[in-house]
C-alpha cells in the first residue's frame, strides 16, 4: 500500500494533457523552493565568511586584550605590570608596551593626519601580526638612512597611507604634533620630526592601511615629549577566545587607575552588528521559501479539484482516508526535497567555487576585505535543508485534509 501511495503521489506530478496548468504550478512551486534555499544557503555562507574574515583581521592587527589608564593617562612602570600579569595569568604568552596618538604627516606632495603607534619592534611582533603583512621594504623602525645619506627614525605605513602620499621605501616624511588651545599661547609651537619610510604594509583593511602608520616608542615618546612613559601594554594570549575571561580574572586583581580591554568588547558594536545581520539575512531569506509554500498549497488544492473524481474512486477501492492524505502530503514532500536539494546543491557548488578562487571582488576602500567572503558551516546547511523541506510538508497539510475529507460516492459524481 506504501509503494501505491507513493507511486499515485510520483503520478499526480506529472505533466498530463488535462492537467498542465497544474503540473506547471508544481514546477513553478519547486523552482520557488529552489531559489529560496539557494539564496539561504549563499547568504549565511557570505554572513559566516564576513564575520571570519573581520575576526581574524580583527585579531591579527590588534592585541588579545590592552592594559591602559583611565583618562588617557600615560603608564610609566609597564614593566612591572606586565610581569604581574604574567605571573598571575600563565595563559598570556606576549606582551608589548605601546604608544598610541594623532599626529600630522607630511610628504612633498601631501599633508595628512593619522593615528600613528610607538612599538617595541622586537616584542610587538609577539603581539600583532603586522609583520606578516609587510609588502614592501622591512618591518623596522630601526634607524636608517635617508637619501641624503644622514640617518633618520624608521616609519612602516599603510598601503593605502603611502599611496595616499604618493611615497615608497626610502623617501622622507615630517612627522608634526597637533597644538591644543593651550599650548597655542606658548611660544613653543608644534614639534616636529623627519622620518623615513622602512617599510609598508597591506592588510586588506582599508581601515588599517589607510590611516595607521608604525614608529619606534622612544622616537615618538621624544616628538610627544612624554620621558619613559608609554600608552599602555598590549597581551597575547593562547586561545583569542578566552580573551574576555583573561580580561575578568585580570580585573579581580587590578587596581586603579589601570584597566583592561579585550578585543570583543574593544569591537563590540561590530561584532553584535555582526550577529543581528545574520539572524535578519536568514529571516527575511526564509519569506522566499515561506512564499513558495504557499504556492504549493495553491497547487495541491487545484491537484485535489482536478483529482477529485480519482480520489473517490480511490476511496471506493478500499484507500483510507489517512491513505489519501499521505498521497498528497507526498506530493509535497517531493515538490520540497527536489527544490531544496537542487537549490542547496547549486548554492554550495556556487560557494565552494567562490570560497576557492575569490572570484567576486569587492571595493577595497569600501569594504574591509577586497573580495565576497564565503564560508559553509555544516549546522547551517543541515538547517536550512530541515526548514526548507518543513515548510513544505507543513503547507501540505491543509490540502491533504481537505482531499480526505471527500466524500466517495460525491467525488465519483463529481464534474
């Protein structure tokens, strides 16, 4: 009995002389489903490669977690902090004292402002992975020599920086610190300092490349006039993700006027923004499936009013009602399963090809990665697949009742 259901179900989806126009509302049904999966599938996979690629970007330009002052405060013994916390955390595996600050740059072309970083060239390796994205020249804030021949402060920039300056390795830049209102009234006027370019770097975050540049901490400490003391320390530990319990068990301990600030919170805007996308993407996504649900009622209920005779002979022949009800239900699974197995089917191959070769660019200076990201995650997939057919067999129900519900000897008479 099993096997006839399914075969009258199989039968029922076929494209008959007197039955076209409903044959073709199936397929239009099917082809709905198909696209529905097919965007679902491509857009949580573009949503998980964009939150990967912003996380690890995230982690790899800045640190694990940063201890700095409140107020802006600049912290003179960071050596004995960071051996307290090394000793009190044995997860942390580096630690780099760091100067942050806005200053104005200047080439022969082209003045700027940026955010410019005092590093520890040795340690601060430990901490970032700048370093790994160096294009051209060295990552050194070393002294080296200019043109002239006379030996200047290292400066590593940003791709976009450089390019913005129009200057490569070797040329010369004029470092110049801004005025406030208050120093304006002395006689002193901003301080200056002339630098060469070691190194630029390329990140993929026009972010990054385009407004940060790197100098040596006691280069810059001298321009700011600040002695020994730094911004704040910079800490890597072992597992990125457990930065926030570092950061809790540190705060247990440290006094003030120190705190800490892991790389989540430190981003937390985005990261949240990050999470609600895709949660609205896969929503609103699901309207597509949603809508061609509601095509397959459409279609079933014409099925059963062009089958209707059919279903009564059916009846007479010994069909329970259940019997005919699982026939039309099947006739929906099947509208379900082959619309999400070919538009999941093609959404993957569609990703796996993206995910491989980077295909499809994106605007550098628009967005933080110059190419779509893509990333399939198994759980999402296994998801989508469960709501796509669900919906499916779940819009079935009401036709399929309705069909049992007729009466045999009124559906064999019927017109």
């Amino acid at each position: 009995m099993k096997k006839l259901e399914f075969l009258i179900a199989w039968r029922y989806l076929g494209a008959q002389r007197k039955s076209l126009f409903v044959s073709l509302i199936g397929i239009f049904s099917m082809l709905g489903v198909s696209i529905g999966v097919f965007a679902l599938v491509v857009a949580l996979a573009a949503v998980n490669g964009f939150e990967e690629e912003v996380t690890a970007q995230m982690i790899g330009k800045d640190a694990h977690f940063e201890l700095m002052s409140y107020n802006g405060e600049s912290i003179a013994c960071y050596d004995s902090l960071i051996n307290e916390v090394r000793t009190r955390d044995s997860s942390v595996v580096a630690a780099s004292p760091f100067l942050i600050y806005k200053v104005g740059i200047s080439s022969k072309k082209v003045n700027d402002g940026i955010v410019i970083y005092g590093i520890d060239q040795e340690t601060s390796k430990g901490v970032t992975d700048i370093h790994k994205y160096m294009k051209w020249g060295n990552y050194s804030v070393d002294s080296l020599e200019d043109m002239g021949g006379t030996l200047r402060p290292g400066i590593m920039l940003g791709a976009g920086l450089a390019n913005r300056l129009r200057v490569v390795v070797g040329d010369k830049l004029v470092l110049q610190t801004f005025q406030s209102p208050d120093e304006m009234v002395g006689a002193g006027g901003p301080k200056m300092m002339m630098v060469v370019v070691s190194g630029i770097f390329e990140t993929g975050t026009y972010e990054y490349d385009g407004n940060l540049a790197y100098i040596g901490i006691p280069e810059l400490q001298k321009l700011l006039g600040m002695g020994d003391a730094v911004s704040g320390i910079q800490f890597r530990i072992k597992n990125h993700w457990m930065a926030g319990e570092a950061v809790s068990k540190i705060s247990d301990w440290l006094t003030y006027p120190y705190y800490v600030l892991d790389w989540k919170s430190k981003n937390i805007t985005l990261l949240k923004w990050m999470n609600y996308e895709k949660f609205i993407v896969a929503a609103v996504i699901c309207l597509i499936i949603l809508v061609a649900a509601f095509n397959i009622i459409s279609s079933l209920i014409m099925v059963v009013i062009d089958k209707t005779k059919e279903i009564g002979i059916l009846r007479s022949m010994g069909f329970s009602k259940a019997a005919v009800m699982r026939v039309f239900m099947l006739m929906g699974s099947f509208i379900g399963v082959g619309g999400t197995l070919v538009g999941g089917t093609i959404g993957l191959v569609l990703c796996k090809f993206q995910e491989a070769y980077h295909f499809i660019k994106l605007p550098g200076d628009v967005y933080v990665i110059p190419y779509f990201p893509i990333s399939v995650h198994l759980l999402d997939v296994v998801l989508i697949f469960v709501i796509g057919i669900a919906l499916c067999v779940a819009a079935t129900i009401l036709p399929a009742w309705k069909a049992s519900r007729l009466d045999p000897v009124g559906a064999i008479r019927h017109e």
